[in-house]
C-alpha cells in the first residue's frame, strides 16, 4: 500500500459526489466564512478536500492538548481545515499544511487569507515526502509538535518521519491510517496520538489493545480479549468503512516488526 493520494484507507466517503468539477475549482466562496465551501471533490482518486467534521477536528485537537505553544504541521493539508480550527480555537502558535495539488493549495491559501490568518497558517506547495525527507528548505518539520497524517502508511515512511520528528511531539492520525509498527498512546475515536519517541509494540496483543480499546472479551467477561478476538473486531469494523483487506496487511506488518525484521 502506498502512501499516496490514489490509495483508499483514507477516504470513508470513497466516492466522489456528481456534479461536482467545478466547485472545486472556482473560489465559489459563500458569503459566511465558515459555510465557506461544498465540500466535494471530482473523480481524481485525491479523497476529500476536507476529510472530518468540525466536531471531529475539535476532538482530535483536544486529544493532542493543542494550544498556543503549539506547532501543528498536517500533511497532504487539502483546504487546510484542520489549520484553520487549530489556529483560531485553539490558538496554535504556527500551522503548516503541505499540499500537492494546485487548485487545493490555492483553495488553502486562499481560505487562510480570507480569515487574515496568513501570519499564522502557512501553506506549501509540494510533497510532504520531500519535507520529510529534509529537501524542502522553507520549513522544517522537526519544529512541530503536532503532526497530523491522514493517509496510506507503511514502515518506512514511519521511520522516515520519526528520524524528523522532535522529542515529545505528538503523531496524530485516524482509524483509518494506521500504523503497526507503533502503539497508540492515547485514543478518541476515530483519532490516535502516539508521542515521539514511539514505543514498539511488544507483542499482537499488545498492538491490538492498543488500537481497538476493548476491555471484555465477548466470550468471558471475566477476562480480556485474545489477540484472534482484537483481530476479528478489527476486521469486522474496517469492513463497515470497506476497508477489510487492509488488516490482513496491518498484520503482515505487525508480524514482521516482531520478528525484528524491520
Ligand atoms: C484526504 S485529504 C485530507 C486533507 C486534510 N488533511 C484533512 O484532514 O482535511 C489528503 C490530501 O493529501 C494530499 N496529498 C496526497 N499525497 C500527498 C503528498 N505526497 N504530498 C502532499 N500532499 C499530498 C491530497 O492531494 C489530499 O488533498
């Protein structure tokens, strides 16, 4: 699985609304600054422009404690929502989105203007690999204690990012981005913090209870659930998003990181 924008583990909404093309492309702003846009997006495989609710953005700030000591860098940005509630509800000193595709970036730039918020929010246009990888100069991802990443996984692109990331800072991603190779630290659904540096998870159970959360076993509420019973509800729930063949992956990777093969 690739960790590109054609991949689908991040799309719940997987497909894209009729009618569309346009809207996207136009400014096509409406009078209100926060019903400022249709939240659609036309047949190019990107995913939504905006992935979560305001609510759900709430959430996934609160999880992380963002505040105004904050630096909050979302990668693959779309129209910089995230951006823009971090840094007028929670005050977050400085956000940075990276986006690659031209209308979306310029959507985000122009929605950050609109709310005269170009002195905190910057937007990039580019790659977030080559940020990652240290070959974009403007910006500096090591300065951020807050990373928000949305779409496919895969351990390298992990290890890429951990080697960036500064002590104490928070990876934030969602139920439908996991990462195998770490635990999660904390969790609101559909939201997952794991703290730099990561801790490796010692065992499937280990992993699992991290992820799925569940306390009883269905079968004997006296005890836990076993690592078979974490998978199967695992599997049962990315079946409601469509998602199912991706936990056959997550395990193959998880089953890997334990036998020290990456
Ligand atoms: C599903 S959208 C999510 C937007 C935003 N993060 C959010 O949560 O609302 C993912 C965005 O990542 C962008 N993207 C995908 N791969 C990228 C890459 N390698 N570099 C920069 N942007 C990328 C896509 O164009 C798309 O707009």
């Amino acid at each position: 699985m690739e960790h590109s924008s054609t991949s689908q583990p991040f799309d719940p909404k997987s497909s894209p609304q009729k009618s569309n093309v346009r809207s996207s492309i136009r400014p096509a702003l409406n009078k209100s600054k926060i019903d400022d846009v249709r939240v659609t997006w036309p047949r190019t495989g990107l995913g939504p422009p905006i992935l979560f609710t305001n609510i759900d953005i709430r959430r996934m700030l609160h999880l992380a404690n963002a505040g105004p000591r904050d630096i909050f860098y979302d990668l693959g940005c779309g129209w910089a929502q995230n951006l823009i509630i971090a840094a007028t509800e929670f005050n977050v000193k400085k956000c940075v989105g990276i986006e690659r595709d031209k209308r979306r970036y310029h959507k985000a730039v122009q929605r950050v203007k609109r709310r005269n918020l170009s002195s905190r929010v910057r937007i990039i246009r580019g790659n977030f690999e080559d940020m990652v990888d240290g070959a974009l100069r403007d910006e500096n991802i090591n300065e951020a204690t807050m990373v928000f990443y949305g779409l496919s996984t895969s351990a390298d692109f992990l290890e890429r990012l951990s080697d960036k990331m500064r002590k104490r800072a928070c990876l934030l991603y969602y139920y439908n981005t996991l990462f195998p190779e770490i635990k999660a630290d904390s969790m609101d659904y559909p939201f997952y913090l794991s703290k730099h540096p990561f801790s490796k998870p010692t065992s499937e159970q280990d992993w699992l209870a991290s992820i799925v959360r569940k306390e009883k076993s269905s079968f004997n509420s006296d005890r836990g659930p076993s690592a078979g019973e974490l998978w199967d509800e695992l599997t049962h729930d990315y079946d409601y998003w469509g998602l199912r063949s991706e936990v056959g992956r997550y395990k193959a990777r998880l089953r890997r990181i334990l036998r020290g093969e990456t």
